[in-house]
C-alpha cells in the first residue's frame, strides 16, 4: 500500500502499553471554557497573500485546550501492525514539510449556511506528513479505512456534551502528501487558539477537520462515532434528487471572493474598472468568469495556476458604461467542472455593488468630477 520507510532512528514506544487514553494526561485545563468565534476581517480587507495569524479567524467548539507541552504525545494506533506513540521532541526531528493553503471553516453546523460565510485566509503550515506517520504504523492493507483524529479538548458544544473532538478521513486522503500533523503557522510554534502544540492540517478539505490539540490518530474501518461526525458536519448531498442523502463536510467546493473594487466603491463615469480577487476549493480553479448588473454574458478574468493548496489570484477590467449602481459578480470553475451556484449554497457567487458617478455635461477629458 504504501513505501516502508522502515524504523526511524529515535526511540518510540512501540506495542501496546500506550494505547490507553494515557495521552490525555497532557491536558491541563479547559479556558476558557465554550464556544469561541473571532471572525476574520471583510474580504476587501483581506490583501495580503499570506493571512497573518491576527487576520486569521478562529473556531472553537467546546473551549480552549490548555496542554502541557512538555507531557504532549501523540498515540498512532488501531488496525495498524507497529501502534506507537511520540512525545514532541520525537516529531519534531521527523521528516517535515511546510504546504501553504487556503484555510476555510464551514460555518455553523446547526444551521447549514446557504450564503457566503467569508471565514478564509491564506496560510504556510510546517509539520511531518500523516503519510509518514502511517508508513511507520503500517495501516492494515485494506480498502474503506479511516483515520480517526482526537483532540484533547471536551466540553458542550449546542448542548451536547463530548469528551473530545474527533473527527475522521478517509485512508485515502489520510495517504496524501499534502495532510500534515503541524506544529507551525507562517513560521510560528502553533500558539494555545490555534491548536498548539500540535494539530492536523487537511489542505483542500473544511476546517473542521483539522483537529486541533491532536492527541491521538487512529485507523478504524467505520467512520468516527463522535458527535463531530455524526450529529454535525454532514450536509445534504446537492446531487442527491430527493434530498434526503447526506454527505460528510470534508472537501471544500469551489469558491471566490472579490477583494477589489470595495463594497460601495465609486468611480468615474465611463471609467474601466481594475478588480481582483481570490479563488479557492478542494480542487484547482481552472477559470473565474466575472459579470456585470446579472447580464446574461459573462467574461474571462485572468487566474494564476494554483501553487500547493493556495487561494488563487485572480484579475479583471470591465468597463461602467454610464452613471449608476452596478453589481459584479465573479464566479470560480474547477478542474472537474464544479462551478460556484448563483445562490443559495454557502460557496454561491460573490457580488460587490458599486457606484459610477454621473458625466459632467462636456465630460470627455476624463476629469474627476467634484
Ligand atoms: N480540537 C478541535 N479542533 C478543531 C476545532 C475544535 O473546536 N476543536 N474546530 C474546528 C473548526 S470548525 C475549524 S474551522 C478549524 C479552525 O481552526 P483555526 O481556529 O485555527 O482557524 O479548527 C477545527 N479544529
Ligand atoms: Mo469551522
């Protein structure tokens, strides 16, 4: 299934005298205590290529774990033929690897959203990849396994109360390069929010699967049976005809945001109009159409190739032909042919409304007018 890397030079505690809950012993406490958002700025607001860590929004479902660095390990174990654990000092002389990716969070798993949710940024992870991890533990070479990942934190979450937060992923995923178990951001040791001292990273896929205050990876044939998998994060399957069907929140569908021109911008009347903005999704953007005042025609923005898992810029220029308010409108194309919805789903078309001031009566210099 996949390469023997064979035994890694440190010491590990092999077998099975660590596949107790042991590891939770590295948790401290929980504070503070609940369900914690902080928002990221407006999307006109978000400039930068790289999302610095205070633009970054934050989510936390049941409070902030507080670890114990120094007592940290992670358990790998399950249908794997060598489980075994690692304190922190062990990962961090593993092979590692920085990705740089989107980051977005699903939005509210009580009310599924049906418009645009902005919480994204841009950001450069550093940590050994999953598939290193499992090359050591060996999955049982099998079809349809999951990864299953623990965090230390617990508490209640929409009145239900969880004694961690544990999500899953398929074997496949798992295997990908890009999945990381990362201990920094942008450079930085991950702080307390952000999942420090170690967290999982699933470049392309939601948020919520990136498992913060990781403590325990473990490969099951059934998907996890926690809260965070169950009851949330699954969402009617949009090719599912009699809308009944599920499907978990794991890959993220092709989305866009307009940066420039600003919400309300004006311009001169007659003017050509330079915008940009930022595509992103599970898999690469391929094309950004842009259109104006939900005209029936759409026109090609130019989008730069995707690099790892990063956000895509892309530009355009489209002419305001008189005075007036006007809407533009952009919207994102994969590489399989997924396309942004003009409403109602969460990843439906941006708009940004702006306004073009009205000619002076002799007005073909170009002058600004007052
Ligand atoms: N252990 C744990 N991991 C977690 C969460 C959590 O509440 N607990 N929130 C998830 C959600 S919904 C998102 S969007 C991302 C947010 O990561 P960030 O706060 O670093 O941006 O972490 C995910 N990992
Ligand atoms: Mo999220």
């Amino acid at each position: 299934m996949m390469a023997d890397v064979g035994l890694p030079p440190i010491q590990f505690s092999y077998g099975g005298d660590d596949i107790s809950d042991s590891e939770r012993n590295a948790l401290v406490d929980i504070q503070p205590k609940g369900f914690f958002i902080r928002p990221p700025p407006e999307p006109h607001e978000l400039c930068e290529d790289l999302t610095s860590d205070a633009d970054l929004f934050q989510t936390i479902h049941m409070g902030t774990a507080v670890v114990d660095a120094s007592r940290w390990k992670l358990v790998l174990n399950g249908l794997v033929e060598r489980p075994f654990s690692i304190n922190l000092t062990q990962l961090r002389q593993m092979p590692f690897k920085s990705v740089t990716s989107f980051h977005e969070c699903y939005g509210s798993p009580l009310t599924p959203p049906t418009k645009n949710v902005w919480r994204i940024g841009n950001v450069t992870w550093t940590g050994v990849p999953l598939l290193y991890l499992l090359s050591i533990a060996r999955p049982h070479p099998r079809l349809g396994l999951f990864v299953w990942s623990d965090g230390l934190d617990s508490g209640i979450f929409a009145g239900v109360s969880a004694d961690r937060y544990q999500k899953d992923l398929p074997i496949e995923k798992a295997l990908t390069p890009e999945v990381l178990v990362a201990y920094e951001m942008n450079g930085q040791p991950l702080n307390k929010k952000r999942g420090g001292p170690v967290r999982l990273v699933v470049p392309g896929w939601f948020g919520t699967n990136s498992t913060k205050w990781l403590s325990r990876l473990s490969v099951q044939e059934t998907r996890a049976q926690g809260v965070f998998t169950t009851t949330f994060y699954n969402e009617l399957d949009p090719i599912s005809l009699e809308g009944v069907r599920t499907r978990a929140v794991w890959e993220v569908q092709p989305n866009s945001m307009i940066v420039r021109p600003r919400p309300q911008e004006i311009f001169r009347c007659s003017s050509y109009i330079e915008g940009w903005g930022r595509a992103w999704g599970a898999d690469e953007i391929v094309q950004v159409e842009i259109r104006l005042d939900n005209g029936d025609s759409w026109s090609e923005a130019s989008v730069a190739r995707r690099r790892q898992f990063e956000w895509q810029l892309f530009s355009f220029r489209v002419l305001i032909p008189q005075a007036g308010s006007y809407y533009i409108q952009a919207r994102a194309t994969d590489r399989r042919g997924a396309r942004q919805p003009l409403m109602g789903s969460r990843n439906h078309v941006p708009t940004v409304q702006i306004l073009a001031q009205s000619c002076p009566p002799t007005a073909d210099t170009g002058e600004e007018v007052t």
